[in-house]
C-alpha cells in the first residue's frame, strides 16, 4: 500500500522585509513636490497676470451698450492695490459704464487703505460725473462706511440690508503690552533707538510712567486728526447731516439699519436689486437699456491647485492670506513684518477690544 503523497510545497514567497529606510523615497518624492510648488508659485508671474479682471453679465438686459457697474469692496480693507482697485481702474477705462452700484461687505480696514479707495473711486465719479447707489451687505461698518461716502453727496442713494450693521465712525490704533509677561521669563527689551519716541507701540518695551503719558499724547493727537478726517468725509458724503449730527453718530457706535436709517446714515432698507433699481434710475436709462455687470478676477493654474489667491496676494492685499501664501511670497518674515507693523484702522473689530479690557 502506498503511502498518501504530501502536497506540493507552496510557490507563495514571503514578502521581501522592509528595511530600516524604506520610507526614504517618499520623503523624497514629498521634499520634491514641495519645492516645485514654491518654485512655480515664486515665478506665478509667468503664469498669470496679476491686476486683469473680467466682466460679467449680472442682470437686466444682455445686449444693451450702456452699463450699470457693481463694485465689490469685501473683506477687511488693506493697502495696496486690491481687487476693489482693479475694479474702479476698469471702469475709469470704460466710456459704457453710467453708473455704479458699490456693495460694500467689510468691517473696515486701515485708514490708509479705506481713503485710497474713497479718493479712487471720488476721483472717478467727479470726473465723470457717474451717479454711484450705495448697496450694503451683513456690515458696512467704520472704512467699510468711510468707502460709502464716494457717493458724491447725492440725495437718495445709500441703501442698507434689513440686518446691516453700519457706522462704527471712529478710529483705534492697537497697542499691546506684553512686557509683564516677558519678565516672568527673564526676557527684556533693550534696544537701541534714536529717541524716546521711536519705540511707540512697540509691545515688549517697558515704559516709566511718564514716556507712557507721553507717547499716549503724541498716539491721542495722531488718531484725533484722523477721526476729525473721518468726519470731514462723512458730512461730504451726507450733506443734509450738520457738524452737530455727525458728532452725535461719530462716537464708534454700530447701529442696525433702521437706527441708521433714523440717524441719517443711510436713505433706504433693500436690498442689492434695488441699489440697482436706483442706479439704473439715475443714469437715465430703463430696465431694456441698462446692462448690469460685475467683476471678477480670473484664478490661475496655483489658485486651483492650492486654494490660495496668487493675484490678490502678489497686489499686496494681505487680508486671507493663508500659510500657505505666505510661504509662496518672498519670505515668511515679508508677510510677518506687514502683519506686526503698528497701523491706525478705521475698524469694527472686537480684537482690539482685548487690548484695553484689562486696564
């Protein structure tokens, strides 16, 4: 009898271990990926021109030569030449353009920001005498309210969301004090200066009393000359509002539209189709004869691939700049530099709020 024949022996092979370094070629490949993203990002400028924005069909009719503009002013308002630039310099070019609707969405900004705007688009509107209807997001508050004031002092021509929050007139510079702080870790700050005064703000210089009085003084006249130009533009913007009305709104208050409303800060409560409605109105031309148009600004190949904006970083326009957009620009220092440098702001914001709640 023959005996029960074993089975063949298996032709699997066990798998090769793996050595100690076998991660080793995807640090690599990831190292490489890394570094052709920032070299592409360093030379987007070949890629994609920066400053060019496109026009789009919003409303009313499409075949009609003469345009009713709408301008976006969105966000925290920075120096520099941002989209809302962009946008007034296309219209300055385009002889179609009889009116603008500015929509403003944005808490404010720099003071430097907020006038460039306010002189940009008063420029325009002054010399070519365009009727400009004011359309108010969820806030339009402080430089987001100084920007409204381009309107060329008509009559009839800023209106607010019924949940507008607006006004906020007033101006703030930031100061934090982190010396305290510091000390407990055996961390002080000598440096040296060319005077008493050149290390106004900064947040880690112990002060005696009296350098903080009077650099408090010397900061105090600073913003007082500010907010006096804020309510110069104000009763430019609104010339039925006397000095006395502006000086009881101009308080840094945010009032809902209808306090608003009641206060003399805006005409009427509608919404975005209704500043059109009006704009349309004022130029002289109908529902058949108006094309409504918006801007926008075109992505390139890195927005896509990365979720940043190249175009609005490579203006200067540092509000949403992203890690990763800071990591494309020059250095991380340029954009840690910009965001420390001490800046006046026409701003509705409760973070400089935490400033002061402890004193």
């Amino acid at each position: 009898m023959n005996p029960p024949s074993l089975p063949a022996p298996s032709a699997h092979t066990p798998p090769p271990r793996r050595g100690r370094f076998s991660w080793l070629p995807w640090v690599i490949a990831g190292l490489s990926a890394v570094v052709a993203v920032a070299s592409f990002g360093a030379n987007a400028s070949y890629f994609q021109k920066a400053g060019q924005v496109e026009e789009r069909w919003h409303s009313l009719s499409k075949d009609a030569p003469s345009r009713v503009a709408i301008v976006d002013v969105v966000g925290a308002i920075m120096g520099g030449s941002g989209f809302a630039r962009q946008q007034i310099d296309r219209i300055a070019e385009d002889e179609s353009v009889k009116a603008i609707v500015l929509r403003v969405e944005s808490p404010g900004g720099t003071v430097a920001g907020s006038d460039e705007i306010f002189h940009r688009l008063s420029t325009v509107v002054k010399k070519r005498d365009l009727p400009v209807v004011v359309s108010m997001g969820s806030i339009a508050a402080s430089g987001g309210y100084y920007v409204a004031m381009a309107n060329g002092g008509r009559e009839d021509v800023i209106f607010a969301e019924p949940a507008t929050l607006t006004g906020s007139i007033g101006v703030i510079i930031p100061h934090y004090d982190f010396s305290k702080a510091l000390r407990k870790f055996d961390v002080t700050d000598d440096s040296i200066t060319s005077g008493p005064l050149k290390e106004m703000l900064s947040p880690t210089k112990e002060r005696d009393p009296e350098l903080a009085e009077r650099e408090r003084k010397v900061l105090q006249s600073l913003v007082d000359d500010m907010f006096a130009r804020f309510k110069e533009v104000v009763r430019e913007g609104r010339p039925k509002l006397d000095e006395a009305a502006v000086d009881a709104v101009a308080t840094g208050q945010v009032f809902t539209a209808r306090q608003a409303q009641a206060a003399g800060l805006v005409d009427r409560i509608g919404f975005l189709e209704d500043a059109v409605d009006r704009a349309v109105e004022l130029a002289g031309l109908t529902k058949d004869t108006a094309r409504v148009v918006r801007y926008i600004r075109p992505r390139g190949v890195l927005d896509g691939l990365l979720g940043v904006d190249i175009a609005a970083r490579s203006d200067g326009d540092l509000a949403g700049r992203t890690v990763t957009g800071a990591f494309l620009s020059k250095s991380v220092l340029d954009a840690f530099v910009e965001w420390t440098t001490p800046r006046a702001w026409y701003l509705c914001s409760a973070w400089p709020a935490m400033v002061t709640s402890g004193r």
